[in-house]
C-alpha cells in the first residue's frame, strides 16, 4: 500500500506557499495546487516548512538512569520539538564506550520508531580521560558511529586528546569537546559564572577562561591533527573570538550554543533555584549578545539542546547539590524564533541551517538536513511562526520536570513533524 500525505499551502523556508506531495518516504511532487488520489491531506496554510531538526546534543538517560529519561520518551519529547534525529550523548550507565553499548542504544532508538537516534560514542574509557574508547570498533558497528564525546567531562589531557583526533580522522570522525579545564573550573563544585554575582550569592565560581583555554587548545590540535573538532555549548564571547579567529585560519573547526544560553542570564540564579543549574553555567547578558551575534554571523555553527532530563530527587536539593542540567527538546524552536527570528538576527532560511542542515552535515546524517526538493527524505517539520506558547512544564512529554521556560510566553511553535514521510506529530501533539 502506498503512503500518501498532501501538504497544502505551506510556505518552504518562509517564502511562498506551496504544495508538497509525500509518497512512500520522499518528497514526490512539489507545486500549486496539487491533488493525489487516496492521500491524507494536510492544511499548511500560514506554516512554514522546515526540514525536520537535528539535535547534536541530547542526554536519553538510558540505560542508566530511566527514572529520568528512556530512549522511547526523549525519542516523543524530541518530536514534539520538532526533531526528526538526535544525537544521544554516551554519559550513561554503562558509558556507551563499545561497540555493544552502541548498537544498542541505536537498537532501542529504531525501535521507538519516531526519531532516528544516532548514539554518539565516548572519547576515553568509562569517561575516565585515560584510554581511548573502542573508537574504531564503534565506528564499524551497525550503529556507524561517528561523533565522539565525553560530555560532562573535558578530554583536559592534550596528548590524549590529541590521538583521539588522530584517530577519529581516519574515517572521517568528529570529537565533540566539553571544553572545562577542571584545574580552573573543578567537576560537580564550580557552578556559577564567575564575577561578582558569584560572590554575592557564595556559589563557587566557573570562569569563563576554563572554557575558553581548552577551545584554544583544541583548535590547535585540529590545525596540527588536521582533524575536525567540534565544540559543545559554547557559552562565552571569549570562546566565539577563539572559533572566529580559528576559522579564518582554515581550521576545521564547528560549534554549538544551546537555547538556553541565547536567552538566560546569571540573573537567573539570584533565587537558587536549581532548575538554572547548568553545565557550562549561564553567563552575563554581553555573552548572551555575543553568541546570539556569532549565530546570525555563522561563527556558531549550530543550536543544540543539551536537553538534560533529571528526576526531582537529583534536581530538588540546595543548588551546589543539585544536578546539572535542564530539558530543551520542546521548547528550542520557540527559544530560537523568540531570541534570532523575532528580533530580526535569523530569517527561516538561517533557522533551516541552524537547526538542520548543519547539525545534520557535522553528524554525517546524510538522510536529514536536506533541501525541501523532490526526491529528498520526507523528513520536515512544519512551523506555526506567530503562535505564542506559555510553557507548562507538566505538559511535557519528557519524564522529567526541570524546565526552564516554565510560565514563559515564547513565540513560534511546531505544528507537525514528519519522520520519512509519517507523521510523528500533528497539531503539536504526539499522533
């Protein structure tokens, strides 16, 4: 039987409305006024068709810690945000430092069946910083993994990072880096932007140098590797300088900066609460602008949730006993046409290559991130671009609570997902 979905008046990429005729998985027929007998017809008008987001940074907690988060409910959070693939990060338990670890969790992501969940592979056994991980192995498993990390933890050795990259090239690899030096910025204490507001609140400080160091590092690495190195959650302009200058030199350099990091501030944590608690923290208003700029300017790469789900035991605490992190998977369309569209910095077009095409070309996806055209994936998100959301954090999908844009209006919401033709979401609700 043959699979049919009529997308009627949706305007690709914001320009004008057209028709868009799913057959079978791929786009079959683009145009006006389109009619296919015995297919689902879909009304777009005044949406605007987006190819289907690709997170390069998402935290799925399982196996580990299902308490928080399974592969099945990040996979429905995920495409209620519009996402048709994500990364899933190896911090769980057991590290997905194998190939076994791997393919199983890519087993369980196909299973779920509405995103493609890609695992991402730890650099260093067990997260420890010492030995390489089964880079090789996990690259030529059934899950071909390709992006590398040990988020939550910096490769902070240099020689060890150093033959990661070395490593990884060889089949076209990329190492994604938490950039923290522990010596500046310690692992579990160090949790507020360091400045005056740290002082004032008594929370141990997170320099904005113990990021900036380790970027300057590793870019040189790649330059001397003639590797590919990618950042995670650039949160600093100090950091931006870095990727600027390192670009402009050639180095094969990409980074990310996550929603909450283009829209909340230190300002945030004057209440302790430790929803705001985050891993690199928020930083004062200037980085804000900074990063929001080096978006629109294409110096950031890419918006990448860090969508970190954690269960109330692990978040409700004093906040240098909390956890970091916090969701991102739903809301980050609306952060970004809140922060970049809404103020002028990014037309759909440059949503498209923030939120798709890039992420999807830095992960090797070649299935996601293509061009509305016909023959490519029927993976695509439609978007209502003037909606405007007040988040309810116990709407949401996810088994965990820690949202930040709880009571927050926010503008622009997805109306529909399609993952290779099906519809994953419609209305803004999991189908």
């Amino acid at each position: 039987m043959t699979d049919k979905t009529l997308i009627k008046g949706a305007r690709i990429l914001g320009g004008e409305a057209a028709d868009l005729l799913l057959v079978d998985g791929v786009i079959a027929e683009i145009g006006s006024g389109l009619s296919a007998a015995g297919a689902v017809e879909v009304d777009a008008d005044g949406l605007v068709a987006l190819p289907g987001f690709v997170d390069l940074h998402t935290h799925l907690r399982q196996p580990g810690r299902e308490d928080a988060e399974t592969i099945l409910t990040g996979s429905q959070a995920a495409a209620v945000g519009g996402f048709t693939a994500v990364l899933a990060m190896a911090n769980t338990n057991p590290v997905t430092d194998t190939a076994e670890a791997a393919e199983r969790v890519f087993d369980l992501g196909r299973t779920a069946g509405l995103v493609d969940v890609q695992p991402v592979g730890a650099v260093t056994k067990g997260l420890e910083g010492h030995e390489l991980a089964e880079l090789g192995l996990m690259a030529r498993s059934r899950a071909k993994v390709r992006v590398f990390s040990d988020d939550g933890k910096c490769v902070h050795d240099a020689r060890v990072m150093r033959r990661a990259l070395e490593y990884v090239k060889a089949f076209g690899g990329v190492v994604s880096q938490h950039a923290q030096d522990p010596t500046l910025a310690p692992y579990g204490s160090a949790c507020c932007h360091e400045g005056e507001l740290s002082g004032q609140l008594g929370l141990p400080g997170w320099p904005g140098v113990a990021e900036e160091v380790i970027v300057a590092r590793d870019v040189m690495l790649a330059r001397h590797t003639g590797s590919r190195v990618h950042v995670a959650h650039v949160s600093t302009a100090g950091s931006v300088e870095v990727v600027r200058w390192a670009k402009a030199q050639g180095i094969d350099v990409t980074c990310e900066v996550t929603p909450h990091h283009l829209i909340l501030t230190t300002d945030e944590l004057v209440g302790y609460d430790p929803t705001y608690k985050v891993n690199p923290p928020l930083r004062p208003a200037e980085d804000v602008q900074a990063l929001r700029a080096a978006l629109a300017e294409g110096v950031i790469d890419a918006v990448a949730t860090d969508h970190a789900p954690h269960a109330r035991h692990d978040k409700e605490h004093a906040f240098v006993d909390a956890a970091f992190g916090m969701l991102g998977l739903e809301q980050a369309l609306s952060v970004v046409t809140t922060t970049m569209v809404e103020t002028g910095l990014l037309a759909w077009a440059g949503v498209a290559r923030v939120l798709s095409v890039n992420p999807a070309r830095i992960a090797g996806l070649d299935g996601h991130g293509r061009e509305l055209a016909v023959g490519a994936p029927a993976n695509l998100t439609l978007v209502d671009p003037s909606a405007k959301v007040t988040v309810d954090r116990d709407a949401s999908v996810s088994l965990s609570r820690n949202n930040p844009w709880h009571g927050r209006e926010l503008t622009g919401a997805v109306h529909a997902t399609y993952l290779r033709g099906n519809a994953t979401v419609m209305e803004g609700k999991l189908v």
